[in-house]
C-alpha cells in the first residue's frame, strides 16, 4: 500500500486544523484538542475513501499537529503568546 499525502486541495485542510486548534488553545481559547483529534479521526474512519488516502490524510494532520505545536513553542519562547 502506498500512502497518498499532500495529494489535493483538501490536504491544506487537513494540515491547517491542527494549527487552529493549537494557536487558539495557546492564546487562551478553550478548545479541546485531545476531543477535536478523536473527532477528526471517527470522521476519517466514516469517510469513503481507500485506506491509502485515509493514512495520507492522517499523516498530512499528524504534520499539522507537529508544526503547530513547533510554531506555538517558538512564538512562547519570542514572548508572543
């Protein structure tokens, strides 16, 4: 199985949620970013698609994940956020 990721214009989508999640919990948002994960994952379990575009989308979220939290540590050590 070959893992299709950054494939469509969906992709952004799901490389930018997490960092929505993340930079408003980070500035004092309440958002439940362990619930808006699980949420994300019963959708992309739902969703009709093959199971290589399913673990592409996953990884192209995990990369937003990843980043977000990056940017997020790097804006909290410039006194940002």
């Amino acid at each position: 199985m070959r893992v299709r990721a950054f494939d469509d214009w969906k992709s952004t989508i799901h490389f930018l949620i997490p960092h929505v999640m993340i930079l408003d919990s980070a500035l004092g948002v309440p958002v439940s970013f362990p619930a808006a994960t699980a949420a994300y994952i019963a959708y992309q379990l739902r969703e009709r698609e093959k199971m290589a575009y399913k673990a592409g989308d996953f990884v192209e979220y995990l990369a937003g994940c990843v980043s977000a939290h990056v940017l997020t540590f790097l804006l909290r050590a410039l006194g940002v956020v």
